[in-house]
C-alpha cells in the first residue's frame, strides 16, 4: 500500500490577546490617547481561531489501495459518506487521459467514505484563469447546483493558479466550502500550494481580489509532475532558491551542490527540494507570527515585488517562476551595492539560476513608462499598495539571512537592472 512519504501540519494562532470574551467594561487600554465620555462602554471581545491540515507527500493517490484521500476526507467525520466536487486542470486532462477513469475507480473501491456529486470538471488552466471571473462565478454555480455545502468538498488538481482562483471561489461558496488542493507543479507544491491565500487579479493587478482561507488538506503527488514542459518544472525551483535565500543558508549550499541532479529531475533530488521548500514555506506561516499578512511585511516574497510587475509588463510572455528567478538576482545585485551582502554572493546566486536554466534578465526590465523612468520601478509602489503601511522590501543580510527595509534608492536599483543586463549580453557573447 502506497503511504504519504511524509508530512507537516501547520498550528495557526491569531488571538489577539487571549482566548476569553469581555463582558464588562474596561477602560481602552489598547489606545490611551482616545478620550471616552462617562456615558460610552466599551466592551472588548477577543477570541483565537486554531488551525490545523496536513499536507502530504505521496505517489500513485489515485491508486485504489492508497487511502490517503480518503482518510483526510473521512479524519473528523469517519462515519459519514462526503460529498465531492472535482475540478481538474486541463493541461493535467490533457497530459494524463486516464486521470477521470482512475479518480471514478478510487471512488467507487471508497464509497463507503466519499461520493462524487458529478464527473470530474474541466478548467483552462494557467494565469488566464485568474483574470476571468466567469470561472468563479461557473464554481460557484456549480456549488448551489449541486448542493456542496459547508461539509462537503471542493477537490481542485493542478497548478497554482488554478489552485488559486476556485480556492478562492471555494471560500466565498457559503463563506467557506472544505478545500483540498491537490498541486501538480513544482511552484505548487514547493509553495504556493501550501499556504493560506487564494487570489484573482483585477484590472491588471496581481492577486487584488482574494481571501486568506486554510485548506482543508493539501496533498502532493510527486507523480503529476512528470506531466510538466521542462520549461515549468525547472520555473518552480526559483521559489525553492528563494526561501532558502531568506531562510535557510545550509539549503542553499544543498541547492548548488545537486544544480546538476535538479536540472536533469533527478526524482529522489526533486522530491527533497519540494519537500524541504514546502517545509520552510510553512515554518513561516504557522510560526511567524502574521498567517494573515496583517501587517505591513511579506517575509516569503522575497524578489517578488518586480516579478509581479514584471509579469504585468510582459502580459504574462514569462511565468511567475521565470519573473521570481529575475527578480531574486536583482535584489541579490542591489543587496550588494547597498552594503547588505558581501560582495560575490550575488555572482553564486545568479550561477545557480543560470545552471537550472532560469532566466536572470529580460529587456522589459528597461521599458520606460511616460513619466520618463524605468517601469519597473512602479512595482515598489503597487507592492506597499497591496499591504498598505510602509514599504517593507526583504533583501538579504546574508545567503540563508533576509532583512527588511523600508526604502529603496530607485538610482541604486536601476544600477542593479544595468548589472543584470550586462551579465545577460555577455553571457549571452559568450
């Protein structure tokens, strides 16, 4: 019987004080300097929410004789037959023909546990679905139609932005449908598939619209990604490299010595650099103090804030993983200049990126907008926008050391961009 290799669950706390509800009036101790006549009460309520999931490692979940979707579907309610409602992204439709007979047959060798409500339903994947709203509107038609409820499931195999845009559909369904995502790329499953968002864009924004809901399970399957263009499945390293960056120095070591063995996906090397990007994906949001991004830090999106424009300013001609791996040698480079990291650490960061075949520079870098300056610049503005508060950019104090700062000298960082395309024509001469 196949077993999940391995697992972690995350214990979420966002209490804001203490577990107890007041029921007399106190005095605002939380804000000294507001003035409150004799004839106002306040009365302060406070609870915490703990959360919990797995999220599991496995081959072959689909094969009748492993029970680990059913166990997680059936691990509160073991005596109850579950409702499920499955999406499927069409490029894993495409790629594995098979997949609905095998999802049918599991079902049937469980139905004692689960029922499918409807056969498995197709979705166009890729960052297009996150930009067409009549997706969302289609899942949530099809939770009314078919009666999912709060204790029913919604079952959604594929990439990140698939994952994203019905996870966030599943949490707007009677405010909060049971998700369990089952990612198909290395991006997904190193990253972004285990976390808590789930998001669309809006009007050329990334990720505008969106929720911070849990799921109920996240289950990876190293068996989907051999159904990866090799131009995807390398993308999904950069992510990987960028936590080990701001986490985890001994990792990244770990990630140049096996460059060689990741790039040729090496199964046994592959699977420890999801797992252990996965890992420290979620050390940082069950521990870190802030799952929900309330305040003004983005602690994992270290590179990310010119990699969303720049996926903007490309219409998406790159993906996410390809603008993180830019975006993770420019403030490498400016990392540098400005004193942060010790000079040469950038030229390991930018050989690494380049030995797996991700892209360190693309000419959109140096599109000037109509103000006259770099429009890639206009990225630091729409990343503090998304958070509110003060800018916080992470750069890095070290490899394996993030630090935050809160201003970034736009002449410095396009000195960082002419470095970039520097190294690109000379490599590129070469």
């Amino acid at each position: 019987m196949n077993r999940p290799a391995l697992s972690f669950s995350i214990d979420g706390n966002v209490a804001l004080d203490s577990p107890s509800f007041t029921t007399q009036p106190q005095s605002i101790r939380q804000h000294d300097t507001f003035q409150r006549s004799s004839s106002t009460e306040i009365h302060w309520q406070r609870f915490s929410v703990a959360y919990d999931y797995p999220v599991a490692f496995t081959r072959e979940i689909f094969s009748p004789d492993n029970s680990l979707l059913a166990d997680v579907i059936s691990r509160k309610e073991p005596r109850k037959n579950h409702r499920c409602l499955i999406y499927v992204d069409a490029g894993i439709a495409a790629t594995w023909p098979d997949l609905e007979s095998r999802i049918n047959a599991y079902f049937a060798t469980h139905a004692s546990q689960m029922t499918l409500v409807t056969a498995p339903i197709t979705v166009t994947g890729g960052e297009s679905i996150k930009t067409n709203r009549e997706t969302i509107d289609g899942v949530l038609e099809d939770i009314q139609r078919f009666g999912v409820d709060r204790h029913a499931y919604v079952i959604v195999i594929g990439g990140g932005a698939v994952l994203d845009a019905l996870g966030l559909a599943a949490a707007m369904g009677h405010r909060g449908v049971r998700l369990i995502r089952l990612p198909t790329t290395v991006l997904s499953q190193n990253d972004s598939g285990v976390g808590v968002k789930n998001a669309v864009n809006f009007k050329g924004h990334k990720n505008f619209i969106g929720t911070f809901a849990p799921p109920w399970a996240v289950l990876n399957d190293f068996d989907f990604l051999g159904t990866l263009s090799r131009r995807d499945r390398i993308a999904g390293i950069s992510e990987a490299i960028k936590v080990a960056l701001i986490r985890d120095g001994a990792f990244f070591d770990w990630l140049e010595t096996n460059a060689d063995s990741l790039a040729e996906f090496d199964p046994r090397t592959e699977e420890i650099m999801i797992r252990r990007s996965a890992e420290l994906h979620m050390q940082q949001i069950g521990r870190g103090g802030d799952p929900f991004e309330l305040g003004s830090s983005r602690p994992l999106d270290y590179g990310h804030w010119s990699a969303h424009k720049l996926e903007t300013l490309t219409h998406h001609g790159i993906s996410h993983g390809e603008a993180v791996a830019i975006g993770i040698a420019l403030d490498a480079r400016y990392s540098v200049l400005t004193g942060l990291l010790p000079a040469g650490a950038e030229w390991r960061i930018v050989w690494l990126l380049k030995r797996l075949g991700l892209p360190v520079f693309h000419a959109q870098l140096l599109e000037i907008d109509d103000d006259g300056q770099p429009a890639i610049l206009t990225g630091l503005r729409e990343f503090q926008e998304h958070l509110g508060g003060e800018l916080t950019i992470t750069l890095l104090a070290g490899l394996g050391r993030g630090h935050d700062v809160h201003e970034i000298d736009e002449t410095t960082m396009t000195a960082a961009i002419d470095w970039l395309r520097d190294e690109a024509n000379s490599h590129a001469a070469a």
